[in-house]
C-alpha cells in the first residue's frame, strides 16, 4: 500500500514543493519560514498543517485566512516537540566542549525533571508530541530496512572482552546488510552502535578504537570524558557507517551513545521500548544483562507468543551461563515457546561469534510497510 508523502521537513523541500504554487494539505515540520513571505502569500495553502514553523506575521495571518492550522514555535524549550528528522550525535552534544551540562541533551533532561514534578498538563503533551514526531521519523528512517536490534546491560565498560565482542557483533550485523538497533546508551548498546560505525573501516580499527575508549571506561563519574572519547574516535575515523539508537530522557542519567548515526530519544521509556523491539524485523539479539534486558527478553516473547505481529521475529540470547543458571530466562522462554510457531525462531548460543549465522537460518524478514512500524515477523522460508 502506497502513502501519499505530504510532509515536508527541511526548506529544499518546501522550496521544490512551494515552486509549484499549491502547499494544500501538505504538514510542514519545523521549518523556518522566516525567508518565504512572499511565498506563503502567493500559494495556496488551504488544508495545510504548520508545525512548529517560524513566519511572519502577515505570512501566519494569510496562511490561516486559508484555512490552514498553525501550531506556533513553542518558546524557552530545550527541545523542538515538532521536529521532522531524528537527532544526530553533533545535535544532541552540542556545547560539549564547555561540559556535558551545557549540552542540549542535559538542557532537555533537565526540562524534564523539573516539568515532570510538577504535573503540568501543557508540558506533558509538548512530550506527546515530540515523541510521536520522534516515532514518525523513526519510521520514515527505517523504511524498507531490514532492523536487528542488539540489547544488553548499561554497565558493560570499555576495554573489557564482553564490550569487545559487542562491537565485533555490531560490525559483523552491519557487514551483512542490517541495521543495526540498539536503546541508544552506553555500555553494550554503545558497542554495538561503535561496531557498526566501524563497519566500512578496516578490521584493525576497531582493536585500535577499544583502546582509545578504554581511556574513559564508563559514563561514571565524568559523563563529558565519556563523550569526548567517544568523539574522538570519530574524528579518527570520520564518515562511519550507520546505525541507529533510541534511548531515552526516562533514565536521563545514562547519557546517549555518539557512535549511533540517527538517534530516537523519548520522553516515554514504554513507548520507546516497544517502538524499539517492534521495528527489529530482522530479530533481537540478546547481549548478557540485568533487569532491564530480561524485560525486553519477555517484552519481545509476548508478541512472539500470540502472534500479534505476524510470524514469530527471531530472538537471540547469547551467553548460555548467564541465561541458564546467573539469569535463568532461557528456560523460561523455551517453555513458553513450546509447541509454538516461535519455537523455531529461538536461540541460544555461546558466544557473539555465532550470532550473525544464526540469524540468517531464520530466512528473511518481512518487507516493511511504508509508513508504518515494521513488522516484528519473518518470511516464510
């Protein structure tokens, strides 16, 4: 089923769509409009949805006169709750270079707490709305992609053979064709982010990058050394491959990782978890964690179980130790797996090694449908 594509997100193409004297019914995101009076007074805006787009006052007055709806720029915000585009490492790190605290991700964290507390009403929809324009860029990013998601534990520290493996993994998902899908911080979903970055780079650069990161092991007590490691392996290898991370304001502690190419942050953490196990059409991989990962384990068996989505995605638990006798959640999926169709799409194995084989005996994913969430399914084999 084809969708009509009505939005326009930056001024090239509202220029290329405006040239044509007729903006009706189009939803112009977050573009500065400042520029293009003349413009807005010549088309034909009728039907039109401005969100969020600065213009001038005889341009705003006009363009309603129309009959279009306008929601004005929301001032004083960390954040622009009508963004078209998913943010970028650069965007959300911004200010860097004076403390992490200074950067638009604290500023938005920070908004956060203290809107959070107090139960206003007009905030908590400003959330609404940026997390449903974080979802409808998630989903125009992903189109047609073939989504693995990797989740592990946040406390897995540079410089150690577990963080490692998670990066040769990322690398070697990305290698075959995949996107790889991570929550976005640090620790196991920051290697798998960095090792898909380093995907197009030669095999020695990752061995080469473990070792500069391991200089600022963890996101504590310093969250801006974290970073700056971070940047500074780009800045070695420029131009990386891409990937996607979608973490979240909820546990706003944990810092983004800047290894991620696109980044989906939300003010919801379920609503972020769910898109994020949702949009991993080609299957999840499970790295060894804690509470966290064993409710995704279960947050991505639930779908699997009723068939909610179609056939059952491919999910992978690696470390048998870990999910047989420290986290024993192996048994338990393979017990509700039983006599079902996801029974067959389940794995377990030792090592990272084996995981990008394992995947691709469950087939291919189902082809995703242009403007909505992936399915979670695979295609028949």
């Amino acid at each position: 089923m084809a969708y009509p594509d009505i939005e326009i997100e930056t001024l090239a193409e509202f220029d290329q769509v405006v040239a044509r004297g007729d903006l009706s019914g189009y939803r112009i995101q977050s573009v500065n409009l400042l520029e293009r009076t003349l413009a807005l007074l010549s088309a034909d805006t009728s039907a039109a949805v401005f969100l969020g787009c600065p213009m001038e006052p005889d341009a705003a007055a006009k363009v309603r006169a129309d009959g279009a709806l306008v929601f004005p720029p929301v001032p004083d915000l960390p954040f622009n709750p009508y963004r078209g585009l998913l943010y970028t490492p650069e965007e959300l790190f911004a200010s860097l270079p004076s403390g992490y605290e200074a950067t638009p991700d604290a500023e938005a964290y920070s908004w956060f707490q203290e809107t959070k507390a107090d139960g206003d009403v007009f905030s908590s929809m400003l959330r609404s709305i940026h997390d449903d324009a974080i979802s409808d860029a998630l989903d125009e990013h992903l189109r047609g992609a073939r989504v693995v998601g990797v989740m592990g534990g946040h406390a897995m520290a540079r410089g150690g053979a577990d963080y490692a493996g998670a990066a040769r993994l990322g690398r070697a998902l990305a290698r075959t064709g995949l996107t790889v899908a991570t929550g976005g911080g640090p620790g196991a979903m920051e290697a798998a982010n960095l090792g898909a970055y380093l995907a197009p780079a030669a095999d020695d650069a990752l061995a080469e990058a473990l070792d500069m990161l391991a200089k600022a092991p963890s996101f504590v007590p310093s969250v801006s050394d974290w970073a700056r490691a971070a940047f500074a392996v780009r800045e070695r290898w420029p131009g990386g491959g891409d990937s996607v991370g979608i973490p979240t304001w909820f546990y706003g502690h944990e810092p983004p990782n800047p290894f991620a190419g696109h980044i989906a942050k939300y003010f919801a953490n379920a609503v972020r978890e769910d898109g994020l196990l949702a949009r991993s059409n080609a299957g999840v991989v499970f790295l060894p964690g804690a509470a966290g990962t064993v409710q995704e384990i279960f947050d991505a068996a639930t779908p699997n179980y009723y068939g909610s989505h179609g056939e059952p995605a491919p999910m992978v638990l690696v470390d048998r130790a870990h999910w047989t006798e420290r986290l024993p959640a192996w048994p338990l999926l393979q017990a509700l797996a039983a006599g079902r169709p996801m029974e067959a799409r389940i794995a377990l194995v030792d090592s990272v090694d084996e995981v990008p084989a394992v995947l691709a005996s469950f087939g291919e994913p189902y082809e995703a449908t242009p403007g909505a969430v992936p399915s979670s399914g695979i295609g028949n084999r």
